[in-house]
C-alpha cells in the first residue's frame, strides 16, 4: 500500500470504475468554492457530472472536506464547498496544510492533477488553466498548475488559458516543461473567454481518437507529464472581445491598486470581469466548461478502449 492511500476517500461508483478500468473524468473544485458564485457554481458543478455520465463515463469532482481526500464528492459536500465561507484554495503548496490540520479545500487545476494521479485517472475536464500572469517579470506569478502539467500524467481538457494571463508567456513554459499543447478542431490557442487568444498551436487533433492516441503513446514512452487540450468555446456563447479585454484591464488596474496578490488574484480578477461584463463572462465561463466537460467524457471513452486493448 502506498503511503498516500489512508488520506483518500474514493466514492463507490468511482471504485468500481477503477476497478473495472472504467472511463472517468476528473473534476476540479476551485471553480466551486472560488470561480463562480453561489448558486451558479454549484449548478454548473451538478451539470457537469451529469454531462460527463451522459456521455458514458463516470465523473469524479475532487475535493478536500474537513482534512479528507475526495475522490469523488457527493451532493452534499459540493454544496458545503459551494456555499461555506473559508474554503482554502488549495493548489500542490497548500495541500499538507488543508488536509494536515483537518481544513476544508476546493483544488485547483494542480491539485486536481495530483489526487488524479492517485487514483489513476487520466483525463480531467475544467474551464482554464493558470499561467503566467501578465505582469510576471516584476511580480514572479506563474501558476503552479504549470509545474504540476510537468508531472503528472493526466490530460486536462480546457478552453486554453484565461485572457488575465500572458497567454505567449504560458505557451512558452508549457513548452519548456514538455506539455503538448493540442488544439481541438482548431490551429489557434484559445483565450478562455473567447475562440482565439493570437496564438498559434503547433498540434491540432480532430477528434477524441487522436487525443486518446496521443495521450496514450505519450504515457507508454515513459514522457511523464500532463497534456493541454485547448477546445475552444463554443461560438454562440463567446463574449464580445472587445468588451472582456476592457473588462480585463480594468480588473487588473482594481487588482494592483488594493494591493491583491497570490493565490486571491485569480479569484479576485474573475470576479471583477464578471461585475464589470454585467455577467456575459459568467455566462461564457458556464457554457466553456460543460463543453469541455462533454469533450473529456468522449476522449474517456476512447483512451479507455486503448486501455482494455480494444
Ligand atoms: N480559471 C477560471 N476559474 C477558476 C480558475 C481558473 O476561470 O476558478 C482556478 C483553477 O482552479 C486554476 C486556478 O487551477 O484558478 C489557478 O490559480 P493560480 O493562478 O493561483 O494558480
Ligand atoms: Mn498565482
């Protein structure tokens, strides 16, 4: 037995899942306790399990409630997450600290990965990732959610990266660290919010095959690491460029000047967008993510298939 396992609480359905080399899609918690707000954030959560088991896989939102390890949370606890007030963040740093001291944490894009890695589940659907943030040369933020896609083997199913990061930037650590960057139906990286950030992706793949190959030869050739599939927002429910680029500024200048630093900046950022969007980024950030909740249920179904040798 390895060490970590006493620290997990791992849900029936998704036991059986792993036991019977099932598909299943990992799901992060940050988005709960500090992407969205209440009830927005637990509607969307809820929607997301059902997406991903309507699609024929299992979902597995991960969480960290009163110093247990959840793999797979239940009703109950994804509402204690999205409605109690001192959720910590909790990325790979602060995870001996929550659960150590018996605390209550939803998990970022890092953390995620790493409870994944324990269970052994490969994919894991969210809205974006952190990055390198756009003032990084004077203020050192890069999300560790970087370093963690250096590690571990799990494929995140994402729409890029958030517009509130140098998206050049990010794309060039990613390639530093080994993470392929796969666009899904597209040549251009997207910006969270919108299809296109500028940036081109070097890798496309067309369909949930392709990814499925890729992440499995990846893994089988020993390149341990995480893999970005960077699906773009479904159209009808982009935000206007224009206005979420202003949106952006504005939240950073509020940012720099009340002094908001580390962890709190995301959320802080996120929550200013969508006061000054009057909600179209709320609205965007719901629809991207249930897409991509459905894409990593279908990539699921076929890396599983490679699996199970069929
Ligand atoms: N993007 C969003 N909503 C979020 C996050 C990103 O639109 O809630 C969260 C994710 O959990 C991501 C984390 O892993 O923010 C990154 O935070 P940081 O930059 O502090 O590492
Ligand atoms: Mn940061």
């Amino acid at each position: 037995m390895n060490n970590f396992t006493k620290y997990l609480d791992i849900n029936k359905e998704v036991l059986d899942g792993l036991r019977y080399y099932m598909p299943i899609v990992a799901l992060e918690s940050t988005i709960i306790s500090h992407g969205m707000p209440y009830p927005e954030n637990i509607e969307t959560a809820l929607s997301l399990e059902k997406i991903v088991r309507e699609n024929g896989a299992i979902p597995a939102t991960m969480g960290i409630i009163k110093g247990r390890i959840k793999i797979g949370l239940n009703r109950e606890e994804m509402e204690f997450l999205a409605k109690t007030k001192d959720i910590v963040k909790t990325s790979r740093r602060d995870i001996p600290y929550v659960v150590g001291m018996g605390l209550s944490g939803g998990t970022t894009v890092a953390a995620t990965m790493i409870f994944s890695q324990y269970a052994g589940i490969r994919v894991f659907a969210t809205g974006g990732i952190g990055g390198v943030h756009r003032n990084a040369a004077k203020s050192f933020d890069i999300s560790a959610d970087l370093t963690e896609l250096s590690n571990s083997n799990v494929a995140v199913i994402c729409s890029g990266g958030k517009a509130i990061l140098d998206i050049g930037l990010t794309l060039e650590r990613l390639e530093t660290f080994g993470v392929p960057v796969i666009g899904y139906g597209t040549d251009d990286f997207p910006a969270f919010y919108t299809r296109s950030s500028g940036h081109k992706v070097v890798m496309r793949a067309d369909s949930p095959q392709e990814c499925a190959k890729i992440m499995k030869t990846k893994w089988d050739l020993d390149l341990d690491g995480g893999i970005v599939v960077a699906n773009p927002i479904p159209a009808e429910y982009e935000a206007h460029r224009d206005i979420t680029e202003k949106a952006i500024e504005l939240a950073l200048y509020e940012a720099d000047k009340n002094g908001i630093t580390g962890k709190s900046i995301t959320p802080f950022l996120l929550d200013k967008i969508k006061e000054f969007t009057t909600g179209e980024s709320l609205a965007a950030n719901m629809a991207l993510v249930k897409n991509n909740a459905l894409l990593a249920a279908q990539i699921a179904v076929e890396y599983s298939k490679l699996e199970n040798g069929s």
